[in-house]
C-alpha cells in the first residue's frame, strides 16, 4: 500500500483527510500474407497481374465487333468452357469505406459477344475464410443495362458482409451455355480502401500507445509527408482517477521504448507509438481516445484519406497509484476503526496474500489517551473493508487525532 493515512479524531468530533487516489496505382503489392489496400488494374499491359486469379478468361484487345472484339481497348475477356471469373488478392476493408469498382459489358449477337440469356450473368462474391468459401452477394442480372456497345461502369460500396479485416472479392458467372457463348468482359478493376486504425495498446507503464494502421500513412496526399502530433486529437477522460490530464508528447516510430531515443517519423509508417505527457497518477479509470485531427490530415500512397471518424476508441490507462483507503469509520466507544478499500487488496505484490494486523500503524496526537500498541491488537476481514482494534490507554478526552498507516 501506498504510504496514504487517514485522520481522526477520538471521541466526540473526529477530521477526516483522505489522500486521493490521485485513383493511384500501387506499383507493388506484398502478398503473402501481406493485405491489399488500393489498386487498380486496367490490362493495358496486355497479361493478367500476378496477384489476380483468372479462370478461363484472356487478356485481350477489342475494336468493337467480333467474337473478341465487342468490347474495344485492352480488357479481360471471358470465353472459356469452365467456370468464369476473376479473383482479387485478400484486402481489409473493415473500415466499411472502401469502393470495389470496374467497367463490365456483356456479349450479345449484335455487339458480337454471342448473346447472354436470363440467369447467364456475372455476380460479385466474396470470401472471409481465405477463399475456402464463396458467399454471392450481388446479382447484376439486369442483362439489358450491360448488354452494351460501351462499357457500363459498376460501383460496389464495401460495407456490410463486404467490410471485414480479411476479404477476397471475386467477380464470377453464375453459369454460361459453352465455350462460344455467353461471353462477357471487365476492365479498370479499381480496390480502393481508406487508410484506418486497425488497433491500438498502451504501455504497462502508460508512456506511450502504439496505434497500428491498416496501411502505410502519410500527411500529403502526394504519399509523401510524415504524420506529426498535429494530425491527430486525444480526448481524456478522467473518470474520477487520480490523473488529471494526458496530452500527446510526440509521435515517433516504435523503435524504441525511450521518447529521447526513438526515431523520427519519415512517412509511410504502419504503427505509430504516441509518447504521453500525463498529469498525476492514473488509478486505472482514466481513458484516451485517440482520432484524426479532421478528414485531411491523414493518407494513403493512393491519396484516400482517413475519415475523421476513425477512432482508436477509449483505452484505459494502467493502475500505477496502488490501492488507496476509501473511506473510514470510528467505533463509538473508541475500541475499532474499520478501513474500506475501493478494491480487492493484498500483502504481496502478486494478487496473494491476506492483510494482517501487521500490515498497518496507528498513530496518536493530542489530547489525554495514548496507544498501547502501535500496531492494530487484532483485525477482521469482511470483503474490502478491514477493522482494526484499537489499543488505547487512558481516557480520551475527544481532542486525540488517530492516524492510520500502512
């Protein structure tokens, strides 16, 4: 127990003074494990990027008329006899921000894609579990919209089943006739995710929180710049603790756990370690919340930038002020004083461990009674409250002041 007394006064009238508790294109993209952010994929190269999962489809350049022609430019065609689609690598889109988007049109007789029927048509579907499973989640069977001589543009806001940490996306046929028929083509497949707060922890010894993004950040919307204090707004809440205020101190890289010794952010960074100036001792009630100063503050190397809205959400601080004596109350006579904690308290620093008697000193000044013992003569436990006999010596004449200790 922390070195905190309480005062009494013996008899008719006692003082109380309890201590208080005081669109860009991404030109590498780490697979692997590794999570997509922004990318996009016009085809122009003339092969299937490496990192797409193409079944029975074809890069391929139209010019408006033939079997592989009703599309014009570079595109990815699908003719083949098997099962259709085109598979995105695994991305987290659990920010509920992020847009999956591409051009799409479909074969017809007169376009000279052979002519889609009712229930021959393409369907978005996505994956949780590393791509083991499939779940459709939207039918673009309106065949007559994408039944074009152009290029329709599609727009898919990831949010919902879409938004998740770890999602694949795949852009499928629900069923075809063959080989030479039912042709369709997609180009400009554009993943775009906003930067965002994947997770946050403070140090045990509450100088520092780390906050992880989910993708490289900067302060530039160029993918240049980097992060400062500035950019971002810590809300304290005190909660009745001991601690008063915190305030970010400096942002640095998580290189080193000393402020003075860490490294200057550069710019495209993932975690963030937030050094913190904090006022008093926390007692385990306080919280920080840590958010982008405004929706300008933080980017990608694509350019989208942070919403405001992202938060860490409120992190409590460590407990480092020790138990502390809530309140205590004098027996009538004189002969107990019983202590109560806020809390479950013990006599080793591992969580073990019962108060005894020996645990605590008594004190006495003023008036005509002294101690007969300066330590309690016996003591009983009920829950958080300990009560303490009291060996005293003489009369009390009601001016004695009674000081507990540990």
């Amino acid at each position: 127990m922390p070195n905190n007394q309480f005062e009494k006064i013996l008899g008719l009238r006692f003082l109380f003074n309890p201590m208080k508790k005081f669109l860009f294109i991404i030109t590498w993209i780490g697979m692997g494990g590794s999570l997509l952010w922004s990318q996009t994929w016009d085809f122009n190269s003339g092969s299937i990027p490496s990192e797409l999962t193409v079944s029975n489809g074809s890069v391929q350049t139209g010019n408006g008329s033939g079997t592989d022609g009703y599309f014009t430019g570079t595109a990815l065609n699908f003719t083949g006899g098997g099962t259709r689609f085109v598979t995105l690598p695994v991305t987290n889109s659990a920010s509920a921000s992020g847009v999956l988007s591409w051009k799409m049109i479909y074969g017809t007789d007169s376009n000279g894609g052979e002519e889609l029927d009712n229930t021959e048509h393409v369907a978005l579907y996505y994956s949780t579990d590393g791509g083991t499973n499939f779940t459709k989640h939207t039918d673009f069977d309106d065949i007559a919209t994408y039944k074009s001589t152009s290029w329709i543009a599609v727009t898919v806001n990831l949010t919902g089943d879409l938004a998740a940490s770890s999602i694949i996306y795949k852009i499928q046929q629900v069923k075809h006739s063959g080989a030479d028929y039912d042709h369709w083509g997609v180009d400009d497949v554009v993943l775009n995710n906003d930067p965002n707060i994947s997770s946050s922890a403070i140090a045990s010894d509450n100088s520092y929180i780390d906050v992880t993004m989910n993708e490289a950040v900067y302060n530039a919307d160029g993918g240049s710049g980097a992060l400062e204090a500035t950019d971002f707004t810590l809300t304290f809440a005190q909660n009745s603790g001991s601690a008063t205020d915190v305030s970010i101190s400096s942002v640095k890289q998580n290189d080193n756990v000393a402020e003075g010794s860490a490294t200057a952010l550069a710019g495209g960074e993932t975690v963030i370690r937030f050094f913190l100036t904090i006022t008093g001792t926390p007692s385990g009630v306080e919280t920080i919340t840590i958010t982008p100063v405004d929706a300008t503050s933080i980017y990608d190397v694509a350019g989208n930038a942070m919403p405001s809205s992202q938060t860490t959400g409120a992190k409590t601080l460590n407990d480092k002020a020790g138990p502390l004596i809530a309140s205590v109350s004098l027996q009538s006579d004189n002969a107990k004083i019983a202590v109560t904690f806020p809390e479950a308290v013990y006599n080793t620093n591992g969580g073990s461990g019962a108060l005894e008697a020996a645990d605590f000193a008594f004190s006495i000044s003023g008036g005509t009674a002294t101690l007969s013992s300066a330590t309690p003569t016996d003591i009983s436990i009920s829950g958080n409250v300990y009560t303490l006999d009291i060996g005293l010596s003489g009369t009390s004449n009601g001016t004695e002041v009674l000081t507990v200790n540990p």
